[in-house]
C-alpha cells in the first residue's frame, strides 16, 4: 500500500497496541492471534502514529532521531508494510 504525499494523519489500528515489556526491555506490537517484537525504531514510529502526524511528517522525524543514509526509505517502507498488515489506519 503506497502512502500519498499529502495523507491524513495515521493511527495505530483498534486491534493493535503497543506494549513495553520491561522485564525484557522490549516493545511489543500485541495484536489478535500475534505478538510482534519491535526493534527501537519500529517503536518509535508507531508510537508516532497517534493520529496527530501525517506519514510524511513520521519519516521527517524518524530521520532526524535515527541518522542514517537509509532511514527515511526504511521508515516509508515500515509505514507501507504497517498499512498493508492493518496494524495501523488513516485517521
């Protein structure tokens, strides 16, 4: 799923919640039937997903956390690829 320049803000799906697991140190993405472990970045870009941000406004600040020549690619493949999977929806 291809998200548009100018999309309506994104939030995390009514099925999906974000979990930290201190014992473990980890957030996990609990949905029905699934747990996800997420890497810190994956965390922080779904914890952005609060329907205040637009996707291009996530990538810009996932970009300016996490420097690195990939991740504003990375972020808008993981915002496609958490669209697709209905783990997240437009607001």
């Amino acid at each position: 799923m291809q998200l548009e320049a100018n999309s309506a803000p994104l939030i995390l799906n009514t099925i999906a919640r974000l979990q930290h697991d201190q014992v473990r140190g980890i957030t996990l993405l609990l949905l029905p039937e699934m747990v996800v472990e997420l890497n810190e970045t994956a965390a922080y870009i779904l914890s952005l997903c609060d329907g205040a941000h637009e996707a291009a406004e996530i990538i810009a600040l996932t970009s300016k956390t996490y420097q690195g020549d990939e991740v504003a690619h990375d972020s808008r493949s993981f915002l496609e690829d958490a669209l697709r999977n209905r783990w997240i929806k437009r607001a």
